[in-house]
C-alpha cells in the first residue's frame, strides 16, 4: 500500500454509519431473533462456506531469532441470533486440530450483548488450549451494548485475555516478543500512549479495525491482525463489496506499508443479513518466521 489510497467516503462516521449501525440492531436484536428458532439459515451457510486461509510472513520488524510462530485468526464470530452453538463449536474444534501456538481473535465476539456469549462459552474455550494462549481485542459490536467489561469477564471466565490498550511480553522458545491490543477505532477509547508505555512498539497488534494500519507502522508495530469488514459480506463476483468498511480500501487480504504487514479476515460470523454472498467465511493459520538476514 501507498498510504495514498482513500475512499472519499469515511465508513467510521457520518450519516451512513449511524444509519447503518441503527439498521443492524434492529434487525439483530428484534426481528432475526424471533425467527431463528425455526430458520437459522446462517447456521446452515457456515458449514458449507467456511473456509481456511493459510499465509506465510516474515515481517522487517519481526525479532531475528524467534523461532517459527503458528497463529490462529479469527475474527467477527458475532455470536447471537444468527449463529447455533453446536455449528461454532464443530468449527473451533477443527481448527484447535491444527495445534496454533497462539489463537488471536480481533474483536466482534457478539452482536450486540454479552449475553450473547452465554450459549458459546462452553465451544469457544478450545481456544485457549493454544501453549502462548487465546487473546482477544475489542470491536466496535462489542460496544453496542455499552457493556464491554461484561465481554471481558465472560472470555476471562474460559481463558480467553483481553488486551485493551495494553501489550505482554510473551515467550515463545527462548526469546521473548510482544503481543498488544487496541481499544476499537470507532466506538472505544483507542490510546497508543497507554498501549506503548510498558513494553514498546508490539512485534505483533490485535486491532479490529484495519484502518489503524498506518499509524501502527509509523509507531514501529511490526505486524497487524484484523478483521471488521467481513470481506464486504456481500459483494458480486470478481467485484467489490458494495459495503466498504475500510476508509483505506483494505478489504482481506495481507498487505504492506513501510516496514509493517497488515492481515485483514474476511471474519467467521455475519450482521445486518444473516447470510455472505462473495465473501466467504473464513479463519487465517499466519506462519510467522523472521526476516533473512541480508
């Protein structure tokens, strides 16, 4: 990436965004809820559409001698109306199969109250079976319900961390690296300066929305996971999404800026339609190995 790219449209705020975001709680919470019980046609997608991304990276910034590092992504499972816990629970057993050092999950656990966890605990806590641990950053659906403390104590209850404008300092073989997280762009209380007071720049950054990419390169992060814009949810074939939720125009995928790589998940879950046309649901296994030497 550039840095340049813009969309003339800023998808974080304005008209657009509210009446968006009023749309989907609407629908989440008061229409989709009452007929899922008889139609979860979401439950019925994700088992056939899911899908495993799988990616190779040796970020400039990364620690010279860290041995090689698994990491599961997932991201945007918002648990809730359009999800069944068994279909959830199927897809993270088979992914705690690939035996991940490390599961990152970048936000948007439900969609649109803590309680919409309650059902998924019990599935969800195979994540944290990984050896370096399951880690969690908040969302911008995380938030609807102004209780995210609640979220936070749920995940805690099953193993799952919170990492809320703060890093760790993790040790992976006999070297250490740092891993952080960032309050959501839109409806938290992002803070670079509490992120970086203790350990410095992360080598490795859990922020749910990837429009934050540019100011983790200039503050030295190495490498950013996120998730956010469901890969457009629904997009026509060989097209754009037609709902862009990135300012910067970063979709999926992996990209670079400077010294610092992005990964963007198309994310697990779906909102507003319970349903994904073009954009496939799917998890990322990042294989993380240290730059080569010049």
């Amino acid at each position: 990436m550039s840095g340049k790219e813009r969309r003339w449209l800023d998808p974080n705020k304005g008209l657009f965004k509210l009446s968006e975001r009023a749309i989907d709680r609407l629908a989440s919470r008061y229409i989709f809820p009452h007929i899922m019980g008889i139609w979860s046609p979401y439950s019925w997608l994700l088992p056939r559409r899911f899908s495993l991304a799988e990616t190779s990276l040796s970020p400039p910034r990364w620690p010279g001698n860290l041995r090689r590092l698994r990491v599961l992504l997932l991201t945007d499972i918002h648990t809730g109306p359009f999800l069944r816990p068994e279909v959830l629970s199927a897809i993270v057993s088979a992914l705690m199969e690939l035996r991940p050092d490390l599961v990152a999950i970048a936000g948007d656990i439900v969609t649109g109250y803590p309680s919409d966890l309650d059902n998924f605990l019990a599935g969800l806590t195979d994540l944290s079976h990984a050896p370096l641990g399951a880690w969690y950053c908040f969302g911008n659906h995380d938030y609807f319900s102004g209780e995210p403390e609640e979220i936070r104590e749920r995940l805690q209850s099953i193993g799952i961390s919170t990492l809320r404008n703060r890093s760790v300092a993790l040790t992976h073989g006999e070297t250490k690296f740092v891993l952080g997280g960032i309050d959501d762009r839109i409806l938290g209380a992002p803070d670079w300066d509490q992120l970086l007071e203790d350990n410095g720049p992360p080598h490795l950054l859990l922020a749910h929305n990837p429009d934050f990419f540019y100011e983790a390169e200039a503050r030295g992060v190495a490498l950013v996971f996120s998730g956010h814009t469901h890969g457009g949810q629904i997009r026509l074939r060989e097209g754009p999404p037609i709902v862009r939720q990135s300012r910067f125009c970063l979709d999926e995928g992996a990209y670079a800026h400077g010294s610092c790589l992005l990964v963007v998940s198309r994310g697990l879950g779906a909102v507003g339609l319970p349903w994904r046309i073009g954009a496939d649901p799917e998890a990322v296994l990042i294989q993380i190995d240290p730059p080569t030497p010049d």
